[in-house]
C-alpha cells in the first residue's frame, strides 16, 4: 500500500502565484523528504525533514510537517515556468533505515 | 559534481531476451537502490542494498529478476526473459543511510 498521498494529483497555476502540495502518509517515519522529477529525467532531492521538526524552508521552499495528523505540505512560494515537473514526497518509515516509499505525486504545471 | 551514472539509457528487446542494466553509485555511499516507474503503478522500490549486501528484494518478481552488487562501484539488474510488461523506466538510486538519495537519469527499456 502507497505510504505517501499526494494531493492534489495535478496542479495549474500562473507564475509568481504560489503552489500548495499536501502529502499524507500513514506510519511513523524517521523523516519525509520531497522530490522534484521533470519530464524525462530522474528524481531530484528538492529536502528533508525529519520527524522532530515542524518546518523547514531552502530558498522559495517552504516545507511543513505534522506527525500527529501524518500529513506534510510543500510550499513553492513566486512560482516560475521552470518550476513545471512532478512533486513526490517520500517517507522513511521508522526501522526501514532509509527505504523510502513514494507517494504517486502532484502534477505542476506553471504558466508563463 | 558526483553523480549516478546508468547505462543503457535506452532500450529495445524484444520478448524472451535477456536485459541488463548497469549502474555506477556515487562514491562514498553505501545504500543503493533500483527502482521501477510506469504511469499505472508509479515509482516502485524493486531492490537496495547496503555495503553490496542484499537487504530488501521483496518487490522485485523474483522469477525474472536478478539484482547484484559485484563490486561497490557497480550494481546491476538483470531480466530474463524479459516480458512487454517489463516496459518501463527504471532507475538506480544511491545514498548514505537516511538521508536524501540520488538518482540516475534512468533506463528506458521498451520490450516488444
């Protein structure tokens, strides 16, 4: 079974708008980490948070973390064109030492 | 700039032949892992190893599938006999214990 949801599955917005994702997971985790895939490519480790924070931001990236609702969010704040590719969020469920399970993803799409 | 490398980052086989692909980690990590993505299923772990030990293949179809670690610098996956089914995108991945990974730009295989 998917440990990590994604929500929403495809998302379209303007660019400068910010983009929400939300990720649901379902067991403990060690930590959740968010990664960017663009068309063709392979995964690109965008953060990670582990299970003792709450947020954590790397430049227009902001990434929260709730342990008590096993939910997550990614926040792309000023979004630009080259910021078009797939979001998967992954959990490193605690006693797999460092499996991730990937979520199915979200979708984004910037319009220029 | 360390990267995953794979090789071929294409293929085409038809039904019934071996295929093998080949994967060079990033020097210095010890965990690497051998995933499968197609748009119905999404990202799938197939494999990982830590310091060339096997230690989860539980989703890989152990009839056809065969993944090794001969040295540190290499891994690779092997499919015999290849089946249409088999038609996705895999990817290897290396890291250090539980901490982000890294992908490789993937393997494309497609068989007929």
């Amino acid at each position: 079974s998917q440990q990590g949801e994604e929500d929403p599955q495809a998302l379209s917005i303007q660019e400068g708008e910010n983009a929400t994702m939300n990720c649901s997971y379902k067991t403990s985790i060690n930590n959740l980490q968010w990664y960017r895939q663009n068309s063709g490519r392979g995964l690109v480790h965008l953060i990670l948070i582990r299970s003792n924070e709450r947020e954590k931001h790397s430049g227009r990236l902001r990434v929260t973390l709730d342990t008590s609702k096993k939910s997550s969010s990614l926040l792309i704040t000023a979004s630009r064109a080259a910021d078009t590719a797939s979001y998967f969020c992954a959990t490193d469920a605690t006693g797999n030492t460092g499996k991730l399970i990937f979520g199915q993803g979200t979708t984004l799409q910037v319009k220029p | 700039d360390a990267r995953v490398t794979q090789t071929p980052r294409h293929k085409v086989t038809e039904m019934g032949q071996e295929v093998t692909m080949r994967c060079q980690p990033i020097l210095g990590h010890n965990t690497v892992f051998w995933y499968r993505q197609t748009m119905m299923q999404g990202l799938e772990l197939l494999a990982y190893f830590r310091n060339r030990a096997p230690l989860d293949d539980s989703g890989m179809p152990k009839d056809r599938f065969s993944a090794e670690m001969p040295d540190a610098t290499l891994a690779t996956l092997k499919i015999q006999p290849s089946e249409p089914r088999d038609s996705a995108v895999y990817f290897c991945a290396s890291g250090s214990n539980s901490g982000p990974q890294y992908f490789g730009p993937g393997t494309r295989l497609t068989v007929l």
